[in-house]
C-alpha cells in the first residue's frame, strides 16, 4: 500500500501572522496540489500561519486540520544537535499510521528534524538534507516522503509554484 508523509512549512513569513493575499493564494495553490496525494490526516503545528495554510486543503477533502503541540518549535535550552533531537522524538508521535499519507504543516526546524527522524526509523540518513538554516526551507516548501507499505522508499522536494 503507498502512502507519503507531506512535510510542508507554512506559507507565511511568521508562524502568529495572518496569511496576506498572495499567502492565501498559495496555499490555494498547495491545496490544488497536495489533494492529488488524497491525505487522510492533516496535522498543524500550533500558530496560525499553520492551520490557515492548511484550511484550503481541509476544505477540498471535508477534512479538519488537528493542531498539535507535539510540532511547535520550543524546545528546552540544548546543543542543537540535542535540540533536533528533542524536536523529532516529539513530533514522530504525532503522526499517524505510516500506511496512511498526511500532510504536516509546522515550523523549518520542525520538519527538519521530523524529515530526519522519519527516515532513521527505516534506517535511511536524511541529516544533510535538514542542515539548512530555517530561511532555506521556503514559505510552501518541504519534502513529500513517499511510503510503500509504511516504510520509506523515495524523498522528493516539495515545490509548487
């Protein structure tokens, strides 16, 4: 059975901010997109630039967007290497069953470090690709991890434009 886990930073500059027009436009955009993976879950990181990029895609698939703590960015005074760590093992056990495709939307340093624990749990290394600095993950952007049967196969970037 395929699945993907859709990793997506929100479309908004700050995570409190109201999405502009051109915001909403692109995650009208990203909805048009990201319903083709037809998501059963989608999940939010708490802010609202999260649950509003999502909404547009909730409301094509009659679906609510389920905010969870366990993806904010806060994390205890550590190295950032323990940091990333925390931040994985916290955001890991909000996602679903890995045979069903979601889509997460969160904060840079969330999906970075979530796109690294995903893939060691099926033994992949993905830490070159999560050591870009929080303005290398664009507003829109992330990565879709393709599932076949709940493990990882294949890692894409996420760009819509």
């Amino acid at each position: 059975m395929l699945s993907a886990l859709i990793l997506l930073r929100h479309v908004a500059d700050d995570p409190g901010d109201r999405l502009t027009d051109a915001q909403s436009r692109r995650a009208w955009a990203l909805a048009d997109f990201l319903q083709l993976y037809n998501p059963t879950t989608l999940l939010s990181g708490p802010g609202r630039a999260c649950a509003d990029t999502l909404a547009p895609l909730a409301s094509r698939l009659d679906l609510q967007a389920l905010a969870s703590p366990d993806l904010a960015r806060d994390a205890p005074a550590l190295s950032p290497a323990h940091a990333a760590v925390w931040l994985a093992a916290r955001a890991l056990r909000a996602l679903p069953d890995p045979r069903r495709t979601a889509v997460v939307c969160a904060e840079a340093p969330v999906l970075c470090a979530l796109l690294v624990g995903a893939a060691a749990l099926d033994g992949h290394d993905l830490a070159e690709r999560a050591q870009e600095p929080d303005g290398d993950l664009a507003p829109g952007g992330g990565w879709v991890l393709h599932r076949d049967d709940g493990r990882l196969v294949d890692v894409k970037p996420l760009s819509v434009r």
